[in-house]
C-alpha cells in the first residue's frame, strides 16, 4: 500500500496530547498513532452504522459467586447467531476469565455485551470490535 504524506497543524496543547499518546501507547512515530487513532475513529463510525464487525467480550468474575456461569450461558445462548466461540481461563481457583469472540451486526453485538457486563458479580468486563470487512 501506498503512503501519501501531508502536513497537519495542531495547536501547542493538542501536539503535547499526541506526543504523550505516542509516549504511552509506544507508537513509534505520530503518523503511527495518527493512523491507529484515524482507523479507531473509523471503527467506531461502523459499529453506529450497524455494519459487520468481529470482535470479542471479556469478562473477569468470581465463579462461586450466585449463578454467573448459568446467567452467562443463558444470554449466549440467545445470540448463539453471533457468537464464534468461548474460551474459559482459570485465573486462580475462584477467578475466572473468559473470552467470547464474536461477529455480526455492530447493535446486536453491543446488545449481548451489555447484557453480559450487566450479569451481576462480574468484576471486570470490556467489548473490543474492529472491522470484519
């Protein structure tokens, strides 16, 4: 792929922001975060146009804590149509990590993940999505 170059002009404070983006993301260069914070906008624009993206949702949660697992396994259950798989990691013996990965219409996915991280007794939960396309 071709790269094409052009100059941007950013205000003091905003340059400062991306330099510490860089710093703290570990971006090479600018035009690196520049094209990952570019290609996270674009992303982000497909999921509001409900378009085709894959992704996955990842959950942290004790296991002894009442009905998780049964709670979990019902809601994928009911979008069984996007969900590719669920990998099960032990963390410790009560911690517990899965991964469900996952493809489809951008509201659907954002639909089970919201109900997922809803699931009382998960301590920890985040949806990543990127273009399927």
């Amino acid at each position: 792929m071709s790269v094409s170059r052009f100059g941007v002009s950013l205000e003091e404070n905003l340059l400062k922001a991306l330099d510490a983006f860089v710093k703290e993301n570990k971006y090479p260069n600018r035009s690196q975060a520049i094209r990952a914070l570019i290609e996270k906008s674009l992303v982000e624009k497909k999921w509001q146009c409900n378009n085709v993206v894959a992704g996955a949702i990842i959950i942290v949660y004790d296991h002894h804590k009442r009905d998780i697992t049964a709670k979990s396994n019902d809601i994928q259950h009911d979008y069984h149509d996007v969900i590719l798989s669920v990998q099960h990691f032990h963390l410790s013996h009560n911690i517990c990590l899965e991964i469900i990965a996952i493809k489809g219409i951008a509201n659907r996915l954002t639909e089970l993940s919201d109900k997922i991280l809803a699931i009382k007794g998960v301590s920890h939960g985040k949806m990543v999505m990127s273009r399927a396309e």
